[in-house]
C-alpha cells in the first residue's frame, strides 16, 4: 500500500532541490530523452574546442559529466546553490564558474569563446552569444520547447493559450539571425513523462519553478489532493516535455 498524502508531500518538501540531478525521481517518475543524445553531442564539440562557454549550467552534473574538457573552460550560473554544487564538480576538472545573474551583459570579452553551449537555458540572451562567440564560432544547446509538460501547468493554472506559443524553435531561429548567426541544424521532439505519486509531483514543481510559477504547496493542496486522488484511482499522471536542439554558427566574416 503506498504511503497516504501528506506523507508524500512532506517527503517531497523536504528533499533538495539544488543542481539538475532528477536522481530522487528513480522509481518515481519517468521521461523520454531525445533521440540526439545532447551529453554526447556536447563531449564530442568540447573535446575540440579552444575555449568554450557553458550558460546558466546548474549545478554543472551535465558538463562534469563529458570526458573531455578544452583548455579554457568557464560556466555561469544565477542560483547560489547551484553556484556552489559547479564549483565543487567542474574546479577540480580545470573550469571556472562565474556567478551571473542570467541578464546581459555575460561577463566576458568579445569574441572569447569557439563554443557556447547551454541545456534548458532559462532565458537565452542571442546578441550576447554572438558577442562572445569568436568568427566561425558555435553555439550548440538543448532547449526546453514549446508548451513543455503543459498537462501539469494548466492542471494546476488553467488554460494557458498563449503560453503555449513561447519557445517555439522557429522564433528563437529567427532570434538567432537577428543577432547575425546562422542556423546549422534545430530539430523539435515531444517526449513522454508519466508521474507515479504525488510527491513525484511535488519534487518536479519545486525543481523546476518555471512550470508552475509562483508553486506553493499551502496554496494548491486542494489540487495536489485531487490530482493524488487521480494517481490513486487512474495510474500515473502522464505529461510531455518538449526538447529543441539548436545549433547555430557566428559567420567567418
């Protein structure tokens, strides 16, 4: 017999929620990854760049996780836990992390980096990017899409329309050229996730604020106990993240 609400939610309350590592998820809740394989795809440009640049890098579990590092190697990020969790994975690998709060300008030189790189940036800041982007440089990231896992933010908030357009790959293409960058390659996937309990839920909300913004457990309890109640009765609660892959280059000349 699984254990009743509010053992789930105060489960759920309790745990971190610092860096990306959804390892409390195990067993919990699934999602489909896309077919590119971002962390490969990332190893394999790092490993022949010069200089590189990962934005808004969490608390840096994607990049400690490539096997090769370039020589000049620097990550940002906004959230002090975060900030704290990178450093101690990516020091000891030979990069630095630099405290940014996620708004122009990046804290860097023109033309400073071959690579920049980034996986489910928050905001994506294109004119900056091509800034510190050298000639013939790149920008590779995955981006979280458009109307990513919906079925729980109009759960929780109702329709939401014209959400539903935002972070379309083709607008942030056209964002792109407008910074003077081309497109190399953009690809779009709708992946499956299910949810198995409601402190599954309650986790992913707390990790992941721009779901739900303003996700307070006090304030939807009543919904948390009627989507437990569909769990319970139904089976998982299933969702559909939605994944971009860009990849865009800073023209020669």
């Amino acid at each position: 017999m699984s254990p009743i609400f509010d053992e789930l939610i105060a489960e759920a309350e309790s745990a971190p929620v610092a860096g990306w590592d959804f390892s409390w998820l195990d067993g919990r809740a699934t999602e489909q990854r896309p077919s590119w394989g971002y962390q490969r795809l990332l190893g394999e440009r790092l490993a022949s760049a010069s200089a590189a640049l990962d934005i808004q890098t969490g608390g840096g579990e994607v990049l400690a996780g490539v096997p090769v590092l370039p020589p000049t190697m620097a990550a940002t990020e906004s959230w002090p836990p975060n900030i704290a969790r990178a450093t101690a994975l990516l020091h000891p690998r030979g990069a630095v992390v630099v405290a940014d709060p996620d708004e122009p300008p990046l804290p860097f030189a023109d033309a400073a980096f071959d690579l920049v790189t980034s996986r489910h940036p928050v905001t994506v800041w294109w004119s900056e990017i091509a800034r510190v982007l050298a000639p013939g440089g790149t920008y590779l990231a995955q981006h979280v899409g458009p109307a990513s896992v919906f079925e729980l933010t109009e759960f929780f908030l109702g329709p939401q329309p014209e959400a539903r357009t935002a972070r379309h790959p083709d607008a942030e293409c056209a964002e792109a050229r407008a910074a003077g960058l081309e497109i190399v390659d953009v690809r779009l996937e709708r992946l499956r996730m299910e949810f198995f309990d409601i402190g599954a839920v309650v986790y992913f909300l707390r990790k992941v604020i721009w779901i739900v913004p303003g996700f307070d457990v006090g304030r939807h309890r009543d919904r948390l106990r009627e989507l437990h109640a569909r769990i319970e009765s139904e089976g998982p609660f299933v969702a559909h993240s939605s994944r971009s892959l860009i990849e865009a280059r800073k023209p020669t000349a």
